[in-house]
DNA sequence: AGTGTAACTGAAATCGATTTCAGTAGAGGG
DNA sequence: CCCTCTACTGAAATCGATTTCAGTTACACT
C-alpha cells in the first residue's frame, strides 16, 4: 500500500504538501494540487488511518453498548445510530454487554485506549460509581438506559409514566388482580418502571403477591414460561404487565396452546411497541418507545460533545412514551 | 492520558523495558516487572490503541457489511459474529449499506485505509468485479450472499435447494398456482432461489404468469402491500413462496385482515425461520437458514485468515437448509 | 584464565501521517 | 530601492507505541 512518501516522491513535492491536499489546505498551487492528485489516483492511495488517528489524537469512532442486538428494540436503536453516524462521517463499534457487567467495563476501556472517541450506553449493567471513571477519557452518555445519580447527559424516557399508564389502563378494563414481569431492579430502568406500576396499583388499592412478580425474564422463551407458572397458579391473575413484547408475545403464544383466552382470561400489556406486537394475534397492547428518536438525538448529541470539546454541562433529555392498545387488552 | 513514556521515568526504567512487560516479553526481571505494573496501575495507564495499529499494522478491527440491521436474519447473524470476535479480541464495526452500492463501496474502503484488518460481507450489492480490487488490501469473505464469479472465500446456504425444496412442498400440497416473491435478479442469493423455485415448477409442468412474480419486496409493510395486490387479481394464485418471513408475515397479516384463510385460500412459504414465524398464528411454513453457524464459522475463518497471512485459498462452506412446516400451509 | 551463552537493558529507528516553523519568490506600496 | 505582505513550499518535530540492535552482567564450562 502507498504512503504519504511514495506519492511525494512520484511527484516531486514534498509529503507536506501531498498532505495539504489531502486535506484541502488553501496555498498549494493548482498545477501542484493536481499533479498530487493525478498520484495519489494512480497508485491507489489512501491514507492510513492508525497514522492520521495517532498525529490528529481523533478515531472518527463510537462506540456503542448494548446488551442483546437480537432484540429488536436495540437494533432499531442501532439502526437509528448507524444513520446518524454515517452522515456525520463516524464508524460505529458495537458492543453487546450480554447484560454482563465485567463486559461492559471491558467495553469502556475503549476510551482509556483512546480506540474510540466516545461511547453510547444504551444498557447500563454497574451504576454510576463504576462508569465515573471513564467519564474524564472522553464523552460518555447514556441513551435509554439510566443512573439517576448518573452526572452524564441522558436521553431516555419516561418509564415510571410508562409503567404507570400500562398498569392504569389494566384496572380501567376492571382488572384488579394484576401481575408484573419486568427486569432486575439493580437496572434503574425496569425499577422505574415497577415504581410507575405499584404507583397506579396504589392508587387503586391493589396489592401485588409476591408469586405474580416475575423478575428478570427478557425473550419468548421466558415468556412462555411465565405463562406456565401463572396456568400453575391456584390464584390466578386476570392481567399481566410484561417489560417487553417478546415477553408479553411469549406469554400469549403459550395462552394459545394452552386454550386461555387473551385477553378474556389472562389480559398482556407488553413494553416497546415493536413489529410483533402488530403481527401477532391478539395484537399486543403496548407502550410505545420513541427508539428512532432516541437513537438518532444520542448520536446526535455524541457528535456534538466530540466537535465541540467544551464540556457539555450533564444534559438531560425524557421523550415521550404512549400507550397503543391493541387487542390483548 | 499517561504515556509509556511517564511510566518509564515514574520506574526510572526504559520505555522499551515497559513495553516488554506491556507485552509478556521474556527477559525481564521480575522486581522490575512488577514495578512497572504498579506504575502502570498508579497511573492508570493503558496503551495507546492508534499508536500500536500505526507499529503494529494491525487494528484487531473486522468490520461485517450487512444490508438491514432491523432484519432479525441479520441481527442474529451479527449476534453470533459479536461472540466469536469478542472472543477473539477483535472489534467488530457495523456498516449497513441499506441497500445501496456505494454505500458498500464506501464501507469497503476501511481496508484500503487499514481501518480494519478484514471485512466481512454478509450482503452483496456489488458484483465481483467491483469487489475484487479491494482484495489485494486484506482478507475480505462472504457470508450469506454471494457472487458465484467470486473468488473469495464464502460461507452460504444453498439457496437454490432452498427455493427447490420450499416450492415441492406447496405442489405436493396440491397447489398448481403459485406466486413468489423474491428479491432482486441482480442478487445471486434471491436468483438461486428463484432457479430453485423455478425448478420445481418446471419439474411439474406449471408454469409461473409474470403477474405472480413480486421483485425487491422486504419487510412487513412490502408483505401486506403484496397480498393486496394479488387479492385484487381476476385469477389468483393458491400459494406464494416469500423471500423471508416478514413479508410472509406481512401477507399472513393482511391476508387476516381481508378475512382471506391462510392456507386454505393462500399458502405461504417464508424463508429465515426468525422468531416470527413461531409466533404468528398460523404459524409460517419456512426454510430454516442456520444463521448462528454461519456467523460464527464466518468469523472465526475470518480471524484464521487475518492470523495466517497465508493467502487461504479461495475457500467454499456450504450449509444445509432445511423446511420447517407449519400451518400457513 | 578464557570463552560462550543466557538473562537482561536501553538508545534509536520505525510505523505514516500532520503541524510547526523557517524560508523563498514575487507583487505592491512608500 | 527597501519593506511588507501574500502565496507557496519543505525540513524536521511530533503523535505513542514496538522492534532492532548493541551492549552489559553473571555464570558455567573447558
């Protein structure tokens, strides 16, 4: 591969200017502009990247933490970044957490080794004391996911109004005995959102048994499982609030197999508002996420923060969450 | 950021001697290794990622070219690409060409730059000819699609017997009109398919009227706007074979909507074998494509390529496809 | 004592670009 | 004629690591 020097000795200049054209610097003459030109066509020359990121101290990378791109909920998100990323001129590094927290550390390193030149939590798995750190390497911020003691710019939404209007809707369909499926309450998230659901429960004096709380389950497969505990169950609920519509369309794929009507028997509110909660039947009632909007504003503001070095003062964006009701309720 | 340089003089040792320790370099003294790694730690000190690609002329950096991120196909194509790298301490860089030609042309030029050590197609919007240049910089292979002009290595499922073997399926249910919709001609990976579709009608005497034929279509929304098209039609086809399981989905979906039965009044055929195809009621009749091993064989012969300089020869995988019935047929 | 070798160390070159700085040529003004 | 200023050019320093090569000990073996 040719360098900055073969292209100078081919035309006679020196590598300062082939540089200066290469980056379109004014005082180069225009004989000398396209004889650099016509060189660097002819032998096919790029510049190297490691040299230009290791003089320029700038990778023209970001990276981003997610923690499964199988969900469809991440990759519209990533699918989102990658737009914005591409426009603005930037290469995106994905990285899956796997919702493991040493992996997502590992991932932060990147910035200490100066690989990247920021990084996108869209999942959180360690709280705020462990990301610190990394936040004086470079810009760090979080999209969805979130710290509330975190010092860093957020953009995510509101999901203790989420939990709350999903649960809401469910006691306005005269449910009273509600079940809630959701994700750890280490993940600041899912606890806000259990938060907005006991919220409205409250309100109505309901109360949640401990055997209708179904922690930490994510895809069909566990959804189905759920249903199999609730089926199991001497005391059934009438409705269940999923954290996610993977969940919520696992649950009703197994009420089908099962013989139990949704949403006579068993009501599902599900979380995200994705593809499947259309495609299935019932469809799911669900609370829709901005992810396109999320996406693109967190790059956005990434960029932002990396062309513009002044410290963007801890910045904080809540985008707006809606209920879609479908036919599981 | 601390230098190799500030953590030499913190010991009073030679950068050289912290690079070697940096590096698990024999021939170093243990007392000083460990001072070097106490001031290394002191310090928090990692080493520079640019600068080691610029001397090492490596960047540990594959970067894996797919059309559509959202398409679960590809998510978990690069879900199991993500692992083995991991794995492997490669980073992996997301490039979606959405389609476009010079998109991936763009995306190709990260070997020329030596942004990244080798890239991986997982779709083909070039033809060999415009690839091939960028092979001279690295290794670049094929997974999922393909050029059969290609001489890189590929990993891919034989489509045709796919396309072959789905079709069988609907005539030896008794259908004689059958309609497809597949992707593009220009796509080696739908034209096989289409050969195979083709075949089998040929096989049985039928014949295909330009009518039933439904070019380019890819999501829910193409799958929903084609079963309108083929509702409205004098003479309909009894079955169609799908490019993949969303449009199928979407065919299902709409066709529900119009009160049409699936299968009795339209079969369908998808191809992928996502999640979705489990999950939608009927559930669809579909072509498993095994995406996890084709990531994963992709990537680790990626990574023996990058290791091996040695030129593999242009290498074949070919994996089995298999039909997967359902009740959408 | 002399030689060979293993264990260890650091100065300097190197990777390939960009940037600083010093300098030249020619035009224009006083 | 001298001075200044603009337009242009290139030598050398720089980014931060790794590698080469030369050298120093210390010890074992004849």
């Amino acid at each position: 591969m040719a360098t900055i020097k073969e292209v100078a000795a081919k035309t006679g200049l020196s590598p300062t200017t082939v540089s200066r054209v290469i980056n379109n610097h004014p005082y180069v003459d225009d004989s000398k502009r396209k004889k650099v030109l016509q060189a660097m066509q002819e032998l096919g020359y790029v510049p190297n990247s490691s040299a230009r990121r290791l003089r320029g101290q700038k990778t023209n990378t970001i990276a981003v933490i997610i923690s499964r791109i199988v969900n469809p909920f991440f990759s519209h998100l990533v699918d989102a970044m990658e737009r914005i990323a591409g426009e603005k001129g930037y290469q995106l590094i994905l990285c899956d957490s796997r919702l493991n927290k040493d992996r997502e550390l590992a991932h932060l390193e990147l910035l200490k080794a100066k690989q990247v030149d920021g990084i996108i939590l869209a999942s959180l798995q360690n709280d705020w004391e462990a990301i610190e750190p990394f936040t004086k390497y470079g810009p760090v911020i979080c999209c969805n996911e979130y710290d509330i003691k975190a010092q860093m710019p957020v953009i995510r939404c509101d999901q203790q109004y989420g939990g709350y209007i999903g649960t809401k809707h469910l006691i306005e369909k005269g449910h009273t005995k509600i079940a809630y499926a959701g994700g750890a309450d280490r993940i600041q998230l899912t606890l806000d959102r259990k938060t907005g659901f006991l919220k409205a429960l409250k309100e109505h004096g309901l109360t949640l048994p401990e055997e209708w709380m179904f922690p930490s389950f994510y895809g069909i497969e566990d959804g189905k499982n759920i249903f199999q505990r609730i089926y199991a169950m001497e005391d059934r609920p009438t409705a269940i609030f999923a954290g996610g519509d993977e969940v919520a369309a696992g649950i009703i794929q197994e009420a089908k197999r099962f013989h139990c009507r949704v949403p006579d028997e068993l009501a599902v509110v599900g979380f995200d508002n994705q593809p499947i909660a259309d495609l299935i039947d019932p469809g799911i009632t669900t609370i829709e996420q901005p992810m396109k909007l999320m996406g693109t504003r967190a790059m956005e503001m990434m960029v932002d923060m990396i062309k513009n070095k002044k410290k963007v003062t801890y910045k904080k964006e809540i985008l707006p969450l809606q209920l879609v009701v479908r036919q599981s309720t």
